[in-house]
C-alpha cells in the first residue's frame, strides 16, 4: 500500500530540454539516493508566492510517485510530495 507524505524538500535533479525547449526531468537524488524516471505523467504550473512554478508527476523505475516542481526563476528542484511503497523517514 502506497503512502502520500508530505516532503518540500530540495533536490538536485538532472533534465533533458526537448527540442521544444520543453524541460524533463530524467533523475534526481533525494536522500542519498538517486531516483530515475520511469515515466512522466502529467505536468502543469502553479503560482506560489508570486513565481510561476512547473509542477510534474512522475513515476520511479522503482514505482514510487513523485510531484517534482521546478522554480525557473531560481532554477531550483524540490519534491513537493510523494507515494511511497515503503515510508522513508
């Protein structure tokens, strides 16, 4: 059974810009650990603070969920929230 927690917390993520200019995120280490992207599902933006944010749902080769979100203006990752399999404290 999946958990949703809470996480806000910064990550350092690696992307792939499509020839669109579109930005993807393919991996991002969280910690210690690094999480690859098995699958993107649906992005979207998000005001927060005054900033325009990209928020994306992904899934993990290893099967949690993750809503990354993406500050353009900062250039900073964090993982909002996650679906966990197993609880990570």
């Amino acid at each position: 059974m999946r958990q949703e927690v809470m996480v806000d917390e910064p990550v350092d993520a690696l992307i792939r810009v499509m020839p669109s200019g579109e930005v993807r995120p393919t991996s991002f280490l969280w910690r210690g650990r690094t999480r690859y992207v098995g699958d993107l599902g649906r992005t979207w933006e998000e005001r927060i603070d005054s900033r325009t944010v990209r928020c994306y749902l992904i899934q993990s080769v290893d099967n949690d969920t993750f809503e990354l979100r993406w500050d353009p203006a900062a250039d900073a990752w964090t993982i909002h929230r996650a679906w966990l399999r197993d609880l990570v404290a």
